[in-house]
C-alpha cells in the first residue's frame, strides 16, 4: 500500500470506527476500495480498533470475499453445492474451465439460495440461475 | 394498473430485470417488489393479480395485449401459496412488498384473512 492510499485508508477508518462492530464494515469498505486487504491495511486497522493483528486476521482470512493482495482475474463463482450439483453443475464445469482460462478464475461457493433453480453462479454482486453450458461460458467470458 | 415484478435474487438471477425494462419501455408502469417465493416461476410478472411465469423481453408485447399463454391464474391462489400458513408474513400484507402512498386505498386483496388487522 503507498502512502496516499494510507490518507483513505484512515478516512475509512475514521467513517466507522466508533460504530458498533467497526470491523467488518471497515474490511468491506477496504476491500472494495483497494481491491484487497493488504497487510499493512490490517496493521493499521488493527491499531486504529486498538486490536490484536491476529484478531484482524482471523476475521478477515474467515471471509472468502476478502484477499490479502488484489485479483488479477475476475471471479466467477460456481456454486458446487448439493442442490446444484443435482442439477447438473458438474457436468458444465470442463467447458466452463476451458472458457475460463487465461482469463477469469473460477471459484467454487457453497450456495446462493438459488437451489430450485440451478447450476447457480455470482459475478461480482450479480447472481444468475439456470445455467447451461452456452450461458455459463458466456458469463465467464464477460465477467 | 401496476405490473408487480420481484426484484429479489432469483428474480434477478433469472432476467427481471431485462423483464421489468422491457414493460417499461413499452410504456407499462413496472412495480419491483418482493418476491412470492416460487423460484422456479420467476420471473413472475403479476398483471392485475394474474401471474404469468418464466417471462422474457420477448413477451412482453404478448402480455400487454392481453395473452395468457404464460399466464399461472390468480397468484394468491396458486397452490403452493395458498397451501400456506403465513404465520410472520401473513395474508393481510400480501402482495405489499411498501407502504401504500398516504390516503391511498388500501391496495389488500387476495387471500385476505376476514378479521386480521394489517400492521402499518
Ligand atoms: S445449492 Fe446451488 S444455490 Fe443452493
């Protein structure tokens, strides 16, 4: 992190540190700014909540959705759950790795709330059901 | 009348969104609200009361000309729903996803229960 992203990075803080629960609210807000959650931003954070680093840590590597250096490739996230899988998301997923490669990771999550109406996938903050072969590989290739 | 369509995640997921643009570009005066919970019929377009399931851009026209070849009947009263005891979103709220503009009527319909007092 450079030292200007340091003068957000304490406005971030500063936005939520005095409300109930500050921490999550502030990881959300750094990822969503800088991409990630490095680890001189959970230094920071850490000594801002007057917090261990190894409490930050553990509440920000248990969340899936928060990395510690930015992603270099957009994330498709297929749901690989019971539901899904009954209805046939593991078949899409060799054509779905050939569309995805070299150019977006796929990333397995385990439901959407999308059960009924399956193979279910989220890029970004979109989701997007009934998924066959042709959609799935269409997604991955705008994502 | 107001055509009701959810704008929840499998609503969504599943095109309302290109749905609901589609009716208001053809002029109707689209309502996103929440959804009835039948997954597999989103998106639900509800005309009037009268649900048209699994609806896309391309019936739209068919809709609004009056066509029932989507169409499910009244929504209240498809089985799945009507099956239900809605003990926390009871009937009286149906399909009220915000509240009614003040000194509005009560927009209440459907399977209303005689006697319970709707909370707003
Ligand atoms: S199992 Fe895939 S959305 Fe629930």
């Amino acid at each position: 992190m450079t030292t200007s992203d340091n003068g957000d990075l304490g406005a971030i803080i500063a936005a939520h540190k005095d409300r109930d629960g500050p921490l999550l609210p502030i990881l959300q807000a750094v990822q969503e700014a800088f991409g990630c959650v490095s680890e001189a931003a959970r230094r920071e954070i850490a000594h801002a909540l007057n917090l261990s680093r190894a409490e930050v840590h553990g509440v920000a590597s248990f969340y899936h959705d928060f990395t510690a250096a930015p992603r270099e490739r957009p994330v498709v996230k297929i749901c690989r759950a019971e539901a899904c899988q009954a209805r046939g998301v593991e078949a899409l997923m060799p054509a779905a790795e050939r569309a995805a490669e070299g150019r977006a990771v796929l990333e397995p999550v385990y439901c959407l709330g999308l059960c009924g109406i399956g193979p279910a996938a989220m890029v970004g903050t979109r989701v997007h059901a009934r998924l066959d072969e042709a959609r799935l590989a269409a997604l991955i290739a705008e994502a | 009348m107001p055509v009701r369509i959810s704008d929840d995640a499998s609503a969504r997921a599943t095109g309302a969104d290109d749905v609901a643009a589609a009716f208001a570009a053809a002029g109707a005066d689209v309502a996103r609200v929440s959804s009835w919970g039948m997954q597999w019929l989103e998106p639900l377009v509800e005309v009037d009361g009268i649900g048209h399931a699994n609806v896309t851009p391309a019936d739209v026209a068919d809709i609004l000309a009056g066509s029932t070849r989507l169409a499910i009947g009244p929504v209240a009263e498809h089985p799945f729903i009507a099956r239900q005891q809605r003990l926390t979103f009871a009937p009286s709220r149906w399909p009220i996803s915000r509240p009614p503009a003040a000194g509005a009527a009560s927009p209440r319909r459907g399977g209303s229960a005689p006697g319970r007092r709707s909370r707003r």
